[in-house]
C-alpha cells in the first residue's frame, strides 16, 4: 500500500474559493494538490468524489482537503505510478477540477476553466519533468492550455504531446477507475502497462 501524504503536503492556494456555484454548495471541502513541489511528474486527476466518511485514513479528497486520497482511485494511481519506478517523492497529485461536483457529475467546461489558473500555478511551481493526465477531463483541460483538443482519449493514451504553454510533455494515462475496463483493449497486463509508462516518462525530456 502507497503511504499516505503528508498534511504539510496540502498546497492550499487559497483560503476559500467560490468561483463555481454548484462545487461550492456541493463540495465539504477544497481538495488541493499534495507532494513535494520539486517532483518529476505532476499528475493530474478529473476532480475528487464524494467519498467515504468510513474509510481509514483513504477517505477521499472532498474530505482529506487532498487530490487522489481516495481507498480506491487515490492508492491505484499512487501504486501504479511506484511500481513504474515514480513513488510518493517524485510525484505531485492535483486535480482538474479541486471540488466535489454533485452526485459525481462530470466537470463542466466553465467548471474546468475556472480550476485552470490553480493548475498552472501547480505545475510552473513545481517544474516537473513531465505532466501526468488520467482520464479524459484532466487531458482535455490540459492541452486546452495550448488550444489542442482531443480526438478520442484511448487514442492518445501513454502518446505524449508537449505543451507550449507549460513547457513540459504532457503523457496521457487511463483513469484508475476505468484501468481494468480498458487495458485489454489498448493491448496491455497490468505489467505490460507499467512498463510502458516506465518507458515513455524516462523518454520524456523537459
């Protein structure tokens, strides 16, 4: 099992923040980027769930404060990406979206944005070697960045496209809670998969 962040890995970047209606009624609290904020990989989720109030400390991030702190999602992508060679001192965990959206809707676009100016700040501060996207929002809203957009996600899985913008390559992952569903149809084990991330992220060059 990955160890759980640190609190002081908390990256508050504000106090409060009621730019979205909806988060802001719906959310119990803001869910921030956590890790060293000199890591390789920033990493970046779709937006926390609900979570589990009964769970141990792995309650999820609309209630730990913390992006991928989940039971579930938060310790696969924390697993996945330490056996691929990147543990909890390389990585920074961060989010799309940094609030609970009601009954775990899908972002919004207006939603996306508005989280954007906080993820840019995450990664010029932390000046990773390459940014991580799982799943389709955090991709789109990151090459978004560039005015790039996306024809089909599965296409551009573990396919690297550098952004302008950030400065850095941005490498494409399966969510982790659609992992299992979609690695056979991308052609990949569990092992196969890790390798293959192993193999494109050192191939990656700020």
């Amino acid at each position: 099992m990955p160890p759980f962040p640190d609190d002081d890995s908390r990256n508050a970047l504000a106090a409060d923040c009621r730019r979205c209606p909806d988060l802001t009624g719906s959310r119990t609290c803001i869910s921030w980027g956590n890790g060293p904020l000199d890591a390789d990989l920033v990493v970046v989720g779709e937006a926390p769930a609900e979570g589990d109030p009964d769970a141990d400390r792995w309650r999820g991030g609309n209630l730990t404060g913390m992006a991928y702190t989940s039971r579930a999602s938060g310790r696969q992508i924390r697993s996945l990406l330490a056996d691929a060679g990147f543990d909890h001192d390389d990585c920074y965990f961060t989010n799309a979206v940094n609030c609970h959206p009601p009954e775990n809707r899908d972002p919004t676009d207006d939603e996306l944005a508005n989280c954007r100016p906080y993820l840019i700040e995450e990664i010029e501060t932390v000046a990773p070697r390459a940014v991580v996207t799982t799943g389709n929002h955090a991709t789109r809203t990151v090459l978004a960045l560039d005015g790039d957009s996306l024809d089909g996600f599965l296409d551009n899985v573990l396919e690297p496209r550098y952004s302008d913008t950030l400065g850095v390559p941005v490498v494409p992952l399966l969510h982790p809670s659609y992992q299992e569903v979609w690695l056979a149809r991308l052609g990949y084990d569990r092992a196969e998969y890790v390798d293959a991330i192993r193999e494109t992220v050192a191939g990656c060059r700020p």
